[in-house]
C-alpha cells in the first residue's frame, strides 16, 4: 500500500469512465476536463499526465497524489499547490488550522457528522433539481444550475439552517476558533450584556446559560 492506496491489478477491474470532455488519452477516470494522459483518476482539469490521482487543477506529470494544484512533477503527495518536483509530502489533519493527529481527526470527523445527521451546506439549487428529479443525477439538466448566494466570499445563507447539537459540538471542541468559524459560516455568538455592580458585561448565550441555571 502506498499513499492509502491498495496495489491492485488494475487489468482485474473494470471501471465505467464517466464525464470526459475536450480530452485526450484518458482510461479508467471520472470528471475530466481539457486534459490528456490520465489513467484510474477522478477530477482532472486543464492538466497532463496524471496517474491515481484526484483533484488536480493545471498540473503535470502527477502520479499517486490527491489535491494538486499548478505543479509538475509530483510523486505520492497530498495537499500540493504551486510546487515543482517534490515528493512524499504525508497527509496531515486539522481542526480550525491546528494540525492534529489522525485519531483525534477521525473522532471529530464521526461525531460532528453524527450530529450534522446528513445535513451540508448547499450553495447552489443543483440538490433541489436532484430530488425534483427523482434523485437521479443523469436527469438534472445542468443548465438549470445556478447559486444561490449573493457573494461567495460571504456564503453565510447556506450555513443558515445548520443544526444546532452540531454547533454546539464545534464550538465545544478545545480546537474551536470564534474567529475562523464565524469567517466560514457567518455564525457567531449571540451577545447579552449585564450590569453587575454598575458594570456592565458582555456574555455569550452559553456563559448566560449556564449563569441562570447557577442563580435559579
């Protein structure tokens, strides 16, 4: 195994090739774009040369590597962008920018997802086609899709309805930054303010919370 990847025998598997366009020599591979030589990878665009691979954006000679964006030459890497010839980067986890390690990751990933109970951000109509359409993907017509926010560097709206028990987990976790949860998803602390002994001082909802419960 290399990268997390099995070695197979990949002349055992057969794979249905899906969505290629403006493309050339490609095999095995799903989502590509305007690209050429790509073999057993999936979201390839504008890029040359790419072996197992995902998600990469204007890059060349790629192989084995995840997440690559305007590079070339990249062996057995994760989380690249704008590099030349570099190898064995490892996968690394983090929670609001601190890294972690992939324990503690995979425990907050199973139970904020436990809590989100199927529930994402949507920030175009493209699910409401696909339930109108009997949730058949090859039946919504592309052209209808369209978003819904009014400025993508404040998608706010489509955080809107997140639910609670998982805010509550987040802002729960030692890792939680306000700041960097706030910028993403709009959400933030409500304020109250209180006078004591002429004072007056700002607490969240929880901190009022939790000082109504001590004074009842």
């Amino acid at each position: 195994m290399i990268n997390g990847r099995q070695n197979v025998d990949i002349n055992l598997v057969k794979r249905k090739m899906k969505n290629i366009t403006n493309s050339n020599a490609v095999n095995g591979s799903e989502a590509v774009n305007g690209s050429e030589a790509v073999n057993w990878s999936k979201g390839v665009n504008m890029s040359k040369g790419v072996n197992w691979s995902n998600a990469v954006n204007w890059s060349r000679g790629v192989n084995m590597s995840d997440a690559v964006n305007w590079s070339y030459g990249i062996l057995n890497c994760y989380g690249v962008n704008r590099s030349i010839f570099e190898v064995d980067r490892p996968i690394t986890q983090r929670i609001f920018g601190i890294e972690v390690s992939k324990e503690r990751f995979d425990e907050v990933w199973s139970d904020l997802h436990e809590k989100l109970d199927g529930w994402f951000p949507k920030f175009n109509n493209g699910y409401e086609l696909y339930l109108k359409n009997g949730s058949d993907w090859e039946k919504v017509d592309a052209s209808e899709m369209e978003s819904t926010l009014d400025d993508w560097e404040k998608p706010y709206e489509a955080w809107k309805d997140m639910p609670q028990e998982a805010i509550d987990y987040v802002k729960s976790l030692p890792e939680f930054d306000a700041e960097i949860f706030k910028r993403i998803t709009g959400l933030h602390d409500k304020k109250h303010t209180i006078t004591i002994d002429g004072k007056e001082i700002e607490l969240s909802e929880e901190s009022l919370e939790a000082l109504k419960k001590q004074l009842i």
